[in-house]
C-alpha cells in the first residue's frame, strides 16, 4: 500500500506555481449526470466524522459541503468528536456510521490505513492527479494543513519598526523582552523545535529531536514563559497580555486579527506545520457519494478559496494552481501557501508517532521543575 509521506523543506507541495488548471472550479453545479462519473444515481447523506468542528465545520458545511450538495442533493452531517479513538473502536468492531472520517494527523490516518480500516481512493472518480504529488495516498488525501508560527502583539513591535522575525527573536528577552506564550505539549507546538532551530540546528537535521539540548535552550527562558493548552488559549493570552510573543497556530492568530481586531503579527520563517487527512472508512455506508464528494472538494477551486479566505486552513492541502494570492488579502499573511511557507518545516509525524509517550512525560516533568 502506497502510505501517506511527510513533506519536507520547502513545503514544495504548497509553494505552487502556474494557472489555475483545475475543472469544474465553481461551486454549485448543474446536478452532474451519468456522464460525469454517476452523480445523477447518489443518494442520501454522508455521516461525517469531524475532529476539527467549530469555525471549521462552520466554513466547510457553507462553502465546500454545500456546493457538493447543490451539485447532487447529497447532504452532509456533522458528527463532532475531539479525536480519532471513537473511530477506530467503532472501525475495529465493524460497527461505522461515517462515510468520511476527519483524522487528525497523518500518523492517525496510517495507522487506520494499516489496519484496514480505509476504503482505497476511486481514482476513476476522484482526480488526485489534481493534488501535488506527496499530499495523498492510496487512502486519503491531506487536509486542514496548520502553521505553527512566530506571533507578536504589533502594538509592543509595529511592523514598520525592529519587532520579532526569527526563532532566535523568541529566545532573545533583552533585544524583545516580556512573556512567550508556548503550547504546554510537546506535539503540534513547535515548542522543542523552535529551541532547536534557535539554537542552530538546521532544517535538515532537526529530527529525531535532541530533547536535551531543545529543553536546555527553553530553561534560557523558562521563567518567561505562559504555557496555553488550547487554540482558544493561546489567542486569549495575547489578548489579556499575558504574553507579547510566543508560538500558535496560524489560523488561531488569524481569527484574534481578523475577528477579534488584535494586532497580531505573524512569521513563517522556519513555521511548522502538520496535515490532517480525511478519508472514507472501509465500512462506510455511503461510499460512492464519499468518493464523489472528494472529487468535488478537489475539483472546486472556488470553493476551496472561499474557505480559505475563512478558516486559512487549506482542504486540500495542496491543489496543483492555488496561489497565496488567490485568497483574501486578509487572509494571507496566515495562509500555507506559497511564498509564506517558502522555508517551512514538516512535523515528522512518524516519529511522533513513535515517541510521543516518552516526549510527553519528559516534557510535563521537565515544565513541572
């Protein structure tokens, strides 16, 4: 079985180049038929299994979702659920409600693909040769890429002035004193990372983590530091100021500046950034109307840039044409996509995946000193 692979580097799979080549780009469409890979014969509602939800689920179920039940009176629902375990127990006892399945993490989606829990992609329906090569598998295909970028109040560091633009900045508190916000876990953080990159390791050496020396370069500012366990959070500590700088989620820091009127500042210099994966389970009890739904996902350009200009989290991850420039201008000083993630660094989820536990408890104990 051909597996998910992480991109790496330049996140070449989003620094995309040429037109839009893409079909059928709008959204609504004329019902399809038989002639346009059987649409006209689905029927009913694809149960789908969301570990995103919120402004997520928001964006998807009026923009994507609904021009695919335009397109074919499919309906599409939404099962909330905080993480993939209720999926694999249902998929492990035969017993799945969903057609499609919003898994967390590439490693997520592995696992499931291992173990037989995942239908193989109708590439006779789906066109995955759409997708930049290295953002699908036989399985899925990667969604809901997220940056975990530089953040700072421009109200402390205006954008015209010195302010904050590398991870060496986030470790510097004479040059930019003040309190960090950091994720107080170890994954989907870019905590021990940052530490790492700070202190010279390159891009391409940077796992597996040397954990000693990430958590000795964070003990330099340790006392400096207000730990956000949430999105939420972590937007919220700006916000009330308890930190000035620190690391969140991009799309997080989108929703503080344009939502909320923050002056949040962003870098992609060295930025994070992980996928998730949707997919449809072995035992889905729509499956056609799953396959096609991901073919009109893939197909409708228009679709995925008003979702984007919304939640910038690109699904896909990486449609072959989609430039930063096609999005809101608001939204895309947070977008991963072209020139922003130029220099951006994959997670490796397969060695999180393998190391998580162990980088979890040494961490929690390392913050608890």
């Amino acid at each position: 079985m051909k597996g998910f692979t992480a991109r790496t580097g330049a996140l070449c799979a989003l620094t995309l180049t040429g037109a839009l080549a893409l079909t059928a780009c709008s959204g609504g469409g004329d019902g399809g038929g038989d002639a346009d890979g059987g649409e006209a014969s689905l029927s009913g509602e694809i149960l789908f299994y969301d570990t995103s939800g919120g402004d997520v689920w928001t964006g998807l179920d009026e923009t994507l979702f609904a021009d695919f039940t335009e397109e074919t009176g499919v309906t599409v629902v939404d099962d909330y659920n905080e993480a993939s375990t209720k999926f694999f127990a249902a998929a492990q006892n035969g017993a799945v409600d969903w057609s499609l399945v919003f898994l967390p993490s590439v490693s997520d989606a592995q696992a499931a693909a291992d173990n037989g829990y995942l239908a193989e992609i109708d590439t006779s329906i789906v066109p995955v040769d759409q997708l930049v090569e290295g953002s699908y598998s036989d399985t899925g295909i990667e969604v809901g890429t997220f940056g975990m970028v530089l953040a700072w109040n421009e109200d402390v560091w205006p954008a015209d002035g010195e302010h904050p633009e590398t991870w060496e900045d986030l470790y510097d508190t004479e040059a930019f004193p003040g309190q960090r916000c950091l994720f107080n876990n170890p994954q989907y953080g870019w905590t021990l990372e940052s530490a790492l990159l700070a202190d010279g390791v390159a891009a391409d050496e940077l796992y597996p983590l040397d954990t000693d020396r990430a958590l000795a370069k964070l003990e330099t500012i340790k006392d400096d530091v207000t730990w956000w366990s949430s999105g939420a959070q972590s937007i919220e500590s700006f916000e009330n100021g308890s930190c000035d700088l620190g690391i969140v989620w991009a799309n997080r820091a989108y929703t503080a500046k344009q939502d909320n009127g923050f002056p949040m500042g962003v870098s992609w210099d060295q930025a994070g950034y992980a996928n998730s994966v949707w997919a449809i389970p072995a035992d889905a009890p729509n499956p056609e109307a799953a396959q096609h739904l991901l073919k009109s996902v893939i197909e409708n350009v228009d679709g995925q840039v008003a979702f984007g200009d919304r939640v910038p989290t690109p699904i896909p991850a990486a449609t072959a044409g989609v430039e930063v420039g096609d999005f809101a201008e608001t939204a895309q000083p947070f977008l991963p996509v072209g020139e922003n993630v130029a220099n951006a660094i994959a997670l490796d989820a397969a060695y999180y995946e393998e190391h998580n536990a162990e980088l979890t408890d040494l961490f929690n104990r390392w913050v608890a000193e």
